[in-house]
C-alpha cells in the first residue's frame, strides 16, 4: 500500500501559488517590458488564451443581455399592438352595427314614403318564439302606443305580418310565413288573386312559401311577378307587397294555378317594424 507523503501540499494551496506565481509574472512582464522574453513567451500560451476565453464569455453575456431586452421590448411593443387591435376591432363593430341600423331605419323611411296615406308606429323586435325565422314574434310597443289586434305590420320592402296580440307595452305579431298564416293576395300586373300560405318548411328548405288558387289566362302570370296584397283581404290593407313569384305551375284541375312565393321581407334577421295604424276594418265603413 502507497504511503501519503507527509509533507504533500493540499491542491488548494497548490492553487493559489500557482495564481500568486502568474500574478508575479505578469507583474513583471508589464513592469520590466520584457517583450520577447520567456515570460511573454509564457504570458502568450498562458494568459492569451484565458483572455480569449473570458472575452467570449463577456461577449455571449452582453449578446444574451441584449437578446433579453429586445425580447422584452418586442413583448411589450406585441401587447400595445395587440390592445390597439382589440381596441380598433372594438370600433369596427360598432361601426358595422350602427351602419346595419341606419340602413334598416333607412329602410322603414323608405318603406313609410311608399305607403305615405297609412299613419305608423315604429318599433323594435324584442323577441320571438324561438327558431331560425321570425314567424312569431314580440315588439316593444303596444296599447299605450295605440296598437291593436289585427294591425298590419311592414318592414324591409313589404308585408311582415299580422298584430295578434297586445299589451300596454308590447304586441305580438304573427307573420305570412308561419304555418297558420294564409294572406288573400293577387298578381299585381294581372290583379289575379290567389291564396299566400304559410310554410315553416319550404322556409328552411328554400325560403319560400306557397300560393294556391290563382286563376289567371294561361302564361298571364310568370316567375318574377310582385305578389301584393288583395281588395278582398278582410284584415290586410290593399297593395301591400307580400313577394315574389319564384315558381308557379298548373294545378291538375287545369282551372287554377299554385307555387311559390319569396318573401320581400328578410324574416330571418328582423330588427324594426312598422306598424300601420290604419285597420282594414274601418276603412270598410
């Protein structure tokens, strides 16, 4: 077995004279000018390396230091930018709701100007039975607004519906196209009449509804012809707009006709109504 010497220097000591034994050297070297000399031979395989090593460390600390700063600078600057997104988003829509509004109201003045002899009241939809299509639905004027039961209602380019119902301060309507809705109407450029009908289904399926018993000469009636509202109608108004003649076909009895017609109104984003006033009623008397 190897014996430890007695007199065997720890590493550290060793350490620290061999740094103190550099110091000294380098003490020397610079003080004397020893250029060309064994110790700057020396100085040159041993410190130039360790001052390129500590260089390089300085140098990836400054790099990493300013990466981090630039990473920072870059988060904040993404976080402005992002709450200057939001914020402008924010305007964008509130734009595009106020431009949607001002059109619909546009809409009913145009609307108020195409039937300028019936007084109105305009109001806002509040709600409805629930579905795709406004077939029923609630408003926010009523009684006390001098609404009642079976006021016509208009919107959009033409006929909305029927007032079915009333409060003090709301009223619910019923619409052309909902199932149990059945509109006397007639061919405008013929006055051909026919019977609109209701139909929650053909709505989903093509967003048209149906017409039947239209009696008119052969081919007298075609597709685009406006459909309004008939004479004889004993709660709707004359001439009120109901739609459009999208397909019509000879019924087997070869004396009448039946098809489809698309709504003027778009029933599926209601907003504002108008309701007219003036009932079918007393204008008979």
């Amino acid at each position: 077995m190897k014996r430890k010497s007695k007199h065997s220097i720890p590493t550290k000591y060793t350490l620290m004279l061999l740094t103190g034994f550099c110091i000294i050297v380098m003490f020397v070297s610079f003080t004397l000018n020893l250029s060309g000399g064994p110790l700057n031979t020396i100085a040159g395989y041993v410190f130039v390396p360790m001052q390129k090593g500590i260089n390089q460390i300085g140098t990836w600390f400054v790099n990493k230091t300013n990466d981090l700063k630039s990473l920072r600078d870059v988060m904040q600057e993404n976080k402005e930018l992002q709450a200057k997104v939001d914020e402008l988003t924010q305007e964008l829509s509130t734009i595009k709701l106020e431009q949607y509004e001002l059109e619909n109201l546009r809409e009913l003045m145009e609307l108020d100007q195409k039937y300028p002899s019936y007084g109105k009241v305009a109001a806002r939809v509040i709600g409805n039975d629930g579905g795709n299509w406004f077939n029923t639905f609630l408003i926010d004027k009523g009684a006390n607004d001098g609404i009642e039961k079976d006021m016509n209602v208009i919107a959009g380019s033409g006929l909305v519906g029927i007032v079915i119902d009333t409060g003090p301060n709301y009223a619910k309507v019923r619409s052309i196209i909902d199932d149990a809705s059945n509109v006397s109407g007639m061919a405008l450029s013929t006055a051909d009449r026919c019977i609109v009908n209701g139909n929650l289904v053909s709505m989903n399926e093509k967003q048209v509804i149906g017409f039947t018993d239209l009696k008119c000469d052969d081919k007298a009636v075609k597709t685009g012809e406006q459909i309004v509202t008939s004479h004889i109608s004993d709660k709707y108004l004359e001439g009120i707009l109901i739609g459009y003649v999208s397909t019509i076909d000879r019924d087997p009895n070869n004396l009448t006709y039946s098809g489809t017609v698309t709504p003027a109104v778009d029933f599926q984003h209601l907003q504002e109504v108008l309701v007219i006033l003036d009932k079918k009623s007393i204008q008979k008397k």
